[in-house]
C-alpha cells in the first residue's frame, strides 16, 4: 500500500518521494516489478535508475532493481524531477557558466532569466540556453548531454543553480536534496530592522488561497509542506537589514514568503508587498532615495549565494560561491552611503 507520497515538483527542489509498506500476504518479488506494478506513470527504466543512484530503500538500506521483498516491508523511493513534456529548442543566449564536467554544470544565473519552459515562457529559459551549449560544445558531442534540473530558483533571482546533465547524475543529486545534504546560502535585504542577530524561520508553505501565483505560510494542521529557514545579519541599514539565508528545505518563493510571514519583507519584492516604502522617514528626499533603490534593482534583492554538494560521480564535496550580482550590489552601496551620511547628521 501507498503510504505517502511527498511531491515536490511545485517547490525549489525537483523530486518525488514516495513511501511503501508491502501487504502481509505479498509473495518475494522484484523490487523494480513491484514499484512499476504500483506507480502510475512511470516506466520501469526510471525505477531501475533511482535504484543505480541509490534512491531506492527497503527498511532503510539501500537495495539493487533485483531486490527481493518480503511482507510488511517499508519501501522509500525518490526519483529525480521527470523531463519535461514540453519540447525544448536550442537557442543561443548567453549564460554565465562557472564549472562544467561530464555530469554536472554550475551556473551563475542572471536576473530576469526564467529556469525551464512553462505557461508563457516557451522560449528564452535556462534549459534553452544550456541545450544550445551543449549541442555546440564539440566534448559534448560524444556523451549526448542534456540538461536534467537538481533545483531551481526565482526568474528574477540571481546566483548559483546546479544542472545535471545525464539522468543517474540528476537521480544522485535529487537524493542530496531530499536528504538536506545541499547545503545553500543566499543574501537578501529585507525591510526593517530585524531584532535578533540570528534566528530560524519555520512554517508550511502552500499556494495562496485567494492568489495561486504566490505562497503563504500556514499552520502544520492546515496546510502546506515543511519549511525551514535560518538567517543571520550580516549588515544593518536602519531601515532594511541584509541577510545571510541558509536553506534547510527549499520551497518555491521560501525566502520571500518566510520573511513576510515575520514582518520583513524583501525589498522591492512586487509579490509580496516589498515594492512599497514599508519603514523610514516621510521626507519626499527618502521617497526619491528609495525609488531610485527601485529603479536601479528592479527586482527582488535576493541572491543564491552559494552551493555545496557531493559530486554524482567522483563523491568529493564541491563548494561554489558568487558575488553580488552588480545591481544588488549599488544598492547595498548606496544604504551604506545613506545611513553614513544620516549618522554624520546625529
């Protein structure tokens, strides 16, 4: 029987989970026939490659495609995002790529630049660039790479995404994810003047009720997936702080929804009321200071920071780190600068 199923393909990580016991009365059996016999949908190839990468689990071990169950055993399988059904083209748009081996590719991604095809983004992705890459990148001709997501952040957030360019490589990696191995920090400059130097940020995280193309944060009992965020102040400007975010789990727009569900939203954040002048002074001087914060990062002022992870194939730990990106950057500056100036005036 089917004891739980934890779909994340809506969230920043791309897998699904599933949970099995086995009936009282089931006679042994592969274990690769028996997830295929019980999983709508997915052929057995992607069961056999989630139990190469190790994805695969009876009573917490992991087990080979030809493991043979018994009764009232307890099965767990992740498997890697599947490709997409939508047909992906190449096309020739620069990318910003910090390191490429046979299995994995690291990129810096920019701001404005939406991750995979979808409703009303055909064309212009990642996914688009990276296949144009790849099919005229003559080293790559010979091991038919494609591009598989481990992850994926905001079209208008910027810093390092990892792809995988064969599907035991993306398989491996979705485990890391689910078993919160990766670890992620991303800089944000949230509004206001946050009390403590650290804290933690806990809450489910689902689809807005009254508005599906945003998230909100709801009790364990209502709703919503579980959802963790730690944060540390590395600069305070007065009226917005930035911050240091480090991902325990990774939900679509979890950053951005946490720190409004505390009070502190992401400035210039448009979907979650960050784009509005929410502390400081009524100066009309202030008012033009902070739309020209806008008119310089027309976005939200978050960044993927860094990433570390264990390498698919070779097992070494691989750590990758980036630098503001520069819009983000001539705002910090320009804070900097204000609240200097503010504090010569005292």
């Amino acid at each position: 029987m089917l004891d739980h199923n934890e779909h994340t393909e809506e969230s920043g990580e791309l897998y699904e989970h599933f949970r099995f016991v086995v009936d009282r009365g089931q006679v042994p059996l592969r274990i690769d026939k028996y997830l295929f016999t019980r999983m709508a949908d997915i052929s057995r190839n992607r069961i056999q490659q989630a139990a190469r990468a190790g994805n695969i689990l009876v009573n917490v071990q992991p087990v080979k495609p030809n493991h043979k169950i018994k009764p009232l055993d307890t099965i767990s399988i992740v498997l890697a995002y599947p490709p997409r059904d939508t047909e992906l083209y190449p096309e020739a748009i620069p990318v910003c790529i910090v390191y490429e081996d046979n299995d994995i590719l690291v990129v810096n991604k920019a701001a404005g630049m939406v991750v995979h095809p979808g409703h009303g983004n055909l064309s212009g992705t990642l996914l688009n660039a990276l296949l144009y890459h790849f099919q005229n990148t003559p080293e790559n001709v010979a091991i038919d790479a494609r591009p598989f997501l481990a992850h994926r952040i905001d079209k208008d957030t910027t810093g390092i995404l990892l792809v995988a360019k064969n599907e035991l490589a993306q398989s491996k990696l979705a485990k890391q994810f689910f078993d919160h191995t990766v670890d992620r920090t991303y800089l944000a400059l949230v509004w206001g003047d946050l009390k403590e130097e650290e804290g933690t940020i806990t809450g489910n995280i689902a689809r807005n009720v009254r508005d599906r193309t945003i998230m909100a944060v709801f009790d364990e009992e209502e709703a919503g997936r579980h959802a963790v965020t730690h944060y540390r102040v590395v600069e305070r400007f007065g009226y917005v702080t930035l911050v240091e975010c480090r991902l325990e789990t990774g939900r679509t727009h979890q950053i951005r929804v946490h720190f409004k569900h505390i009070g502190h939203p992401l400035f210039n954040d448009e979907s979650y009321g960050g784009d509005q002048i929410l502390k400081g002074t009524t100066f009309a001087k202030y008012s033009q200071f902070i739309r020209n914060c806008f008119t310089l990062m027309p976005r939200q002022a978050l960044h993927a920071k860094s990433l570390g992870f264990t390498h698919p194939t070779t097992r070494k730990r691989m750590d990758f780190d980036s630098d503001l990106p520069e819009d983000f950057q001539a705002v910090v500056e320009k804070w900097r600068k204000y609240t200097n100036d503010m504090n010569k005036q005292e």
